[in-house]
C-alpha cells in the first residue's frame, strides 16, 4: 500500500521541489524511483516537470550604449495652488 504524497512531504515538512533539490533529484525517472523506495505514490508527470525545467537567464541583447538626451522642460499652464489658467506670456 502506497502513501499519498502530501501526507509524506507534510511530514518532513517541505515542498516537492526543494525535496527534489535536498535529495539531488533531477529529473522525472529519479523522483519516480525515489518514492518507489519508500512506498509513495507519484504524482503525474505533467504536474511536476515544472520542477526539473533548467532556471534560464534571458539572453542580454548586446546594445551600444546611447547617448541620454536632454529631457525638455514641461511648462504648465496652471498654476501650482489651483487650477486657475495662467495666459502664456508673448514676450
């Protein structure tokens, strides 16, 4: 008779994937005889494969460094207290 395997993991306190990691199980096979030696059902391969996906960086495109332009300054036409309308000065 299997044990399921929440009730196992629940036990040791820890989630599938970092048993994975603490057991150096890396791939479907090896979790698969595993819990095989110690009586545990397994889950579905679909469901857990999440787990043995490799952490890929993104690639880093290369790109020249640009020059920063100069920001242009934004004039408000209302003023800071209120929203009364302040007539653009023809100077």
């Amino acid at each position: 008779m299997k044990i399921k395997l929440s009730y196992f993991l629940g036990k040791r306190g820890t989630d599938l994937a970092k048993f994975c990691s603490d057991h150096n199980i890396k791939n479907y096979n090896s979790l698969y005889d595993h819990l095989l030696e110690n009586r545990v059902e397994c889950p579905p391969k679909k469901e857990v494969m999440n787990i043995f996906v490799p952490d890929r960086k993104p690639a880093e495109p290369d790109r020249e460094k640009t020059q920063k332009t100069q920001k242009s300054q934004k004039i408000s036409k209302y003023s800071k207290k209120g929203s009364k309308y302040i007539a653009p000065s023809n100077d």
